[in-house]
C-alpha cells in the first residue's frame, strides 16, 4: 500500500464558497514528518519500480552511447575572441572557453575537433570545478567585459533560482572582492567595462530592482538603478546588439514597457520609450539605417524597430527615432504591417540587416529584412508580405523606407528554422535548423548569393538514419468545432502506415502538451526521445489552445475564461488518435510538465478512460490555492493568465471547477497509472502541489507514485548524467505502462 498522508482537514472559505483540505499541511516545508512523508513516497515509488531498473540502465546506457559525450559547441566571435564551451567524457558540466581572433576578416570559425587540444585555448570557467562539492548546479550569469579581461558570472546551489553574482580578472584566473548574493540571473557589463548592472528578486521571486555597480566597491555602495512597484511586472536588462544602448523591459502578462540609456552614459537616467497603456505589449531593437544618397562611410540614423500590437492582435512592426526625454507619441512608420494569419514574435538587427521571427501555419519561421537604399524614397513602396522565400512585399504610398524580404526555410512540412544575427559587426546569418528527425545543425548563410555552409550538426552516434524515422501532421476537431494540430514522428519499422496513412495495427503513443503563456511546441530533435521510437512508440504533441501556435487568439482562447479549451483540445487529441487508428486509449500515455502537468491533471479528471497513464512533471496541480495566497512566487503575475480568484468570485468558481486536485472524484480506481515528479526546492510550482495532490490520489484509490528530488529546482536535478538517469527513469515507467518494458532497441542499439 502507498504512504498514507493524515488527514488533517482545513477549511478554506471564499466568496461564500467552503472548501476542506485535507492535505495543506504538506505545505510545512521545514516540518520533520512532511520531510518524512515525502521520504517514504520516494521510498514506495522506487520500490513499486525496483524491476524496472535493468531497463533504466539500458536506456541510460542507449542516451550515452549515443551522444557524443567529448564534444565542442560552434564558436561564435565577440570583439578580439571566440567564445564556445566543451565537454569532457565522465564529467557532469560544461567547460567554457575561447581563443584569439586572427584579424579582423577572420569571421569563420575553426573548425575544433572533439578531444583534440585547441591551440591557444584560455579556460575561462570550469562548471566542473565550480560545482565540486554541491549536489545542484546552475550557472545563472555568463558575461565577459569588452576588453576581454574580466567575467561576470553567477551560480546557484541549491535549485532555488537566488544566485551570487562573482566577478573573475581573466589575466589572473582569480576572483575579486565584488561579490553579490541573492540575485536574478543575467547580469551583465556596461561597455565600458567598469560598471556591473545586476537585478535582485522580491520575496515572490520576482525580478524587480536594477542596480549598478562599480568594480572594486563595496555592495553597499551599489545605486539603484529602478524600482518596479507593481507585482505583475517582471524586470528584464541588457545591452543592445549594438552596445550603444542599455534597456530594460518592464513586462506583465499583457503589458509591457520598455525604457533606454546611451551606453556610454551608464551613471545616467534611463528614459521610458512609451509610457505603459493596459494591454498594449511592444518591444524595441536598436538598428541603425543607411541614409539614402550619403557618401560612403557616413553615419546611420539610430532608430528603433518596435513590434507592437496595439489595434494588431499578431503584432505589427515599425520603425520610429530612438526618443528623447520625452518619449515617442506614436509608433512611427510601419515595416510589416499586421496580417491576421501571421504572428508576428521578434526581432534582432545586426549592422547589416534585420532578422525577422514569425509563425504561420503553425510553424515557427524567420526570414531577412533588408533595406533597399537603391530604390527611390518617394512614390509606390513595398512592404514585406511574408507569404514565403523571396518575396519584395505589397506595393504603398509614400516616402518609406523600401524593405525587401526573403524567409528561411529547408523545406519540410515540420520544421524548426532560426536564422541568428551573432553579433553587430558580423558579415553573414548563422540558421540553426531541426526537426523531429533532424538533428540540430547551424548553416553560415551568405546573404548576397542565398549559399549556406554546414558548420556543424549535432551529431548522433550508434548509427543513426534519419530516414528511418518519418514525421508528419494530424488534426483533431474540438468540441467547439476549432481545428487542432497534433505534430507526429515515428520509427517507420516499427510503426507501419497502410495505404492510408494510417498504422497496420494501433500504435503505442506518448502525448505531450503544454498549452499556457503563449508558448508553442516547435519541432526539435531528442536523441533520449530514440529509446521510445526504437521500441515502437510514437511520440506526438498536442498544440492546444493556449500556446501560441496558431497566432494571439491561440493563446487568448486559452487563458483566463477560456482555459477549459486547453483540456478539453488535450482530450479530443487523445481520442482523435484513437479514432483514427493510431493507437488506443490503454495505449495512450499524457505528459506535461508545470503549467502541462496543469493540463494532464486535469485532462484525467474529464477523461480518465481517454488514457493508459499520466506523467506530470513538477505539475501546477493546485492552481486554485496558488492563486489565492499572493504571498508565493509568481501569484500575482500570474492573475493575468489564470484570473484573479482572490478578488473575483466568478474566477473563483471558474478555477475550481477545473483545477486538478479540487476535482478528484471519490472514487478514482478506474483512473490510469500516474506518476508525478517534482522537486524540493521548486519555487515555481512548490513541491506541495504534486504532493497534496498525489496523496488525495491515494486515497480515492487512483494508481499514482511521486518522486521528489530533494536537492532540485523546478527545471530538475543538474548536471548531464543526473539529468539522463532522470530521463531513463520516466521513459522506463512510460514503456512499462504501454506494454513495451520487455521490447529491446531496434538492433539491440
């Protein structure tokens, strides 16, 4: 039998409503007997699986034989080095290094062979070595000064996300006095090299204060820089691209607001752009435009590219001059306007050009923004129409900018493509390119004559074809009629399709969803996800409203008093995959994490008998009280996404009647296997959601196990190895729901 939780009933009462709980005492965090309980769930768990352990070893071993653990990222140039990081075969973390640039044309990497010394190689951070003698490790900050001589960086010990924030001298290997605790990640230098600007976290962890400060002076010295009141915003800083500008982003769920400083001022006030208005989201880019008609050499003229989406619901983008102290009054002229088939994300500039960061047809894309300075500045213009490769846009009147467009793309119905901008002064485009079947590669892309160049691709040992495993894309139809995409790879001798495209036999699935924040799922390849293909399960996501697949209605058709589409979309992917043919119900495993462990939660509660098993990740399963108590981590930030349930009684009602653990029945004995996994010190999803919500499981007589990690964070144990031993675990209790724990690897691989 599982642990049995006491019941130790507490009545919570609002809006009239009153509501016993009888496991909210698992909330006590430094209480010996919750410690204890959570000691023996692990406890039974691990017993529950202990036969499974020769399959984790396999598939751990499968994970490791595959990768190839002795490798080096692709350098990337900045200033007078280049910058990438390597691993070492047996060790947990990264290495972090660089070498000196051979002039100033050398903009093509070397090309570095895996455990081969790198001539002139300086290690600047051994995560290693900075790890020893921790159980968690996360490297929060990553900043090298201009001159090359100093770095900032900040870590984290024990998976709560506070960071202390160190500065080396790169001449010396040695850290200086300065030294920081408690703060945010993404610290980051001013140009000069001589100020620090670092963000510290309120008591809900919210990033909410910048500071600066100055090398070689005491903490208590430091100025702050900005304070932001209002609970829903989170502070974001930096320095642009160009390194003329520092920035800060104040941003809510649905508002945001952006504010900006001359870099080479960086003791100055930072202005606002546009002061915030409720619901209107922007963000800005430094570029700098050629003057049409100036001699060669003459200065640009310093705007910003500014993606908004006042009266655009995908967001337009245009082009306004950087402000003064006054802020701008408009949004200036638009360089894409607004289509309502395609949103649009971000934007990045270089010297030379604009990257553009779009969706449409549920494919994230992007594609190169130029400025035409041949083409007369009055009369019929052209504005991009991002329809597809190579197009010169829709014609309009007056005297803007002309602006030509060209989209990246391989090709493939299922495709994830990002062309990287790198950084200011560089010649060419990086595009990193995926698939489910593809493994990562990064391309130099030559502009002018379209050419690209592999520079390096993932690479996946054990004899990997990529086409032996296929792709493709499902629609489900909701309740309500919407069309929802369901994304799909398969090892094709494992699965065989009839002339209909349809398996011979149904089909064992894993079914992933998320479906909050605006996120989308975009194609990626996984060499852990094999271990599952190779013994014949599919692996398909579920693009539910919510994320952002589909453009902003997506995810406003999935927030706040539409949340149930999120669950109920998750539901009819289930059964239209069992319709069709694709597999069956006992067949069909959920899986989600956070806010997806949100949705598998409560997508077993309205359909128990759509699914063989559950896994939830550090899931978001006791929204309802999360959000009532605005006292824990990201509660009033989020009321923007869920709804305010303390103050709005119709909320109130609203999330309860969907929230997972409010809705657990009686009688749960005919629920599927659930296992939920969390960690100890999670402050985004706090371990007592999945805790209180696996021990309600247990007493309504559901099949359900935890697993908690005790030294984590919510992103889950660190190190590689931990990470691939965590991985087996999940994948071995996911094969033996589907029947699977006793097929081998496709040629025993």
């Amino acid at each position: 039998m599982p642990p049995d939780a006491a019941r130790r009933p507490t009545t919570r009462t609002y809006h009239g409503d009153v509501f016993t709980d009888e496991y909210e005492w698992l909330r006590e965090k430094e209480d010996p007997e919750v410690v204890a309980h959570l000691e023996a769930e692990n406890a039974w768990t691990m017993s529950r699986l202990e036969h499974l352990a020769p399959l984790r070893q396999s598939i751990f071993d499968e994970i490791k034989a595959r990768t190839q653990e002795t490798d080096l990222t692709l350098p990337s140039r900045d200033g007078g080095w280049w910058y990438y990081s390597r691993t070492e075969e047996g060790k947990e973390y990264p290495i972090h290094a660089r070498y000196e640039v051979g002039g100033p044309d050398d903009w093509t990497p070397r090309v570095l062979e895996p455990g081969e010394p790198v001539p002139g190689e300086q290690v600047l951070l051994d995560q290693n070595a900075e790890a020893d003698g921790h159980e968690f490790f996360s490297l929060g900050t990553f900043d090298v000064s201009d001159d090359g001589h100093l770095l900032l960086y900040a870590v984290d010990t024990a998976g709560d996300e506070r960071y202390t924030l160190r500065i080396r001298d790169l001449r010396t290997g040695t850290d200086l006095d300065d030294e920081v605790p408690g703060t945010a990640p993404g610290a980051f230098f001013a140009p000069d090299g001589v100020h620090v600007f670092y963000q510290t976290i309120d008591e809900a962890w919210r990033p909410h204060r910048l500071w600066r400060h100055r090398i070689g002076t005491s903490r208590d010295e430091d100025a702050m820089v900005f304070d932001e009141p209002d609970e829903r915003y989170w502070m974001g800083a930096g320095v642009s691209r160009s390194k003329k500008y520092l920035m800060i982003e104040l941003a809510s769920k649905v508002t945001s607001e952006c504010w900006i400083l001359e870099a080479d001022d960086p003791a100055g006030e930072f202005r606002c752009v546009r002061p915030r208005s409720e619901g209107v989201e922007y963000s800005v880019e430094h570029a700098v435009l050629p003057v049409a008609g100036a001699p060669a050499g003459s200065p640009g003229r310093d705007v910003l590219l500014v993606l908004h989406n006042e009266d655009a619901e995908n967001f337009e983008l245009t082009l306004v001059d950087v402000p003064g102290a006054g802020g701008t009054a408009s949004w200036g002229d638009v360089v894409v306007p607004h289509d309502p088939e395609i949103r649009l994300e971000g934007v990045s500039a270089s010297e030379r050009y604009v990257v553009l960061y779009y969706r449409r047809g549920a494919i994230g894309r992007s594609g190169i923004l130029r400025l035409d300075t041949e083409s007369p500045q009055t009369g019929p213009q052209v504005r991009p129409q991002l329809a597809g490769p190579r197009t010169s846009g829709r014609p309009v009147t007056g005297a803007e900018p002309v602006w030509s467009f060209e989209e990246m793309t391989f090709g493939q119905e299922l495709e994830s493509v990002g062309a990287g901008v790198g950084v200011w002064e560089q010649p060419n485009l990086l595009v990193g390119y995926t698939s489910f079947v593809t493994p990562s590669a990064v391309y130099d892309y030559d502009v002018a004559t379209g050419e690209r160049t592999l520079l390096k691709q993932t690479p996946v040992l054990g004899g990997f074809e990529p086409s032996e495993y296929a792709q493709r894309r499902e629609w489900a139809v909701a309740a309500d009629g919407t069309r929802v995409p369901i994304s799909l790879v398969w090892r094709k001798d494992r699965v065989e399709l009839g002339d209909d495209g349809i398996p011979l036999a149904p089909a064992p699935v894993l079914l992933y969803g998320y479906g909050a924040y605006e996120m989308s799922l975009d194609p990626y390849f996984s060499i852990p996800r094999l271990s599952l293909l190779e013994r014949g399960v599919v692996f398909a996501i579920a693009h539910v409203r919510g994320g952002g697949e589909m453009g902003r209605h997506w995810y406003d058709d999935g927030k706040l008093g539409n949340k149930r589409n999120t669950f109920t979309d998750f539901v009819a992917c289930a059964r239209h995959l069992a319709a069709v043919g694709w597999t069956t119900a006992d067949r069909t495993v959920a899986d989600g994490g956070s806010a997806g462990g949100l949705l598998v939660g409560a997508a077993v509660n309205i359909a128990p008998d759509a699914f063989g098993g559950v896994l939830a990740g550090v899931p978001f399963v006791d929204a309802l009280t999360s959000m009532l108590d605005p006292s824990l981590p990201l509660t009033v930030t989020e009321w923007d996404e869920w709804g305010d349930p303390l103050h709005d009684a119709d909320v109130y009602a609203y999330m309860k009647s969907y929230t997972p653990y409010e809705n657990i029945p009686d009688d749960a004995s005919r629920y599927p296997e659930v296992l939920a996994t969390t960690s100890f010190n999670d402050t985004r999803v706090m371990y007592v959601e999945p805790a209180k919500w696996v021990a309600r499981l247990h007493a309504a007589g559901a099949p359900a196990m935890l697993k908690i990690e005790m030294q984590a964070g919510h992103g889950g144990v660190s190190g590689r190895y931990s990470a691939w031993e965590q991985i087996a675990f999940e994948h071995a209790w996911i094969l033996q729901v589907l029947g699977l724990a006793d097929v081998p690897a496709v040629s025993g691989r």
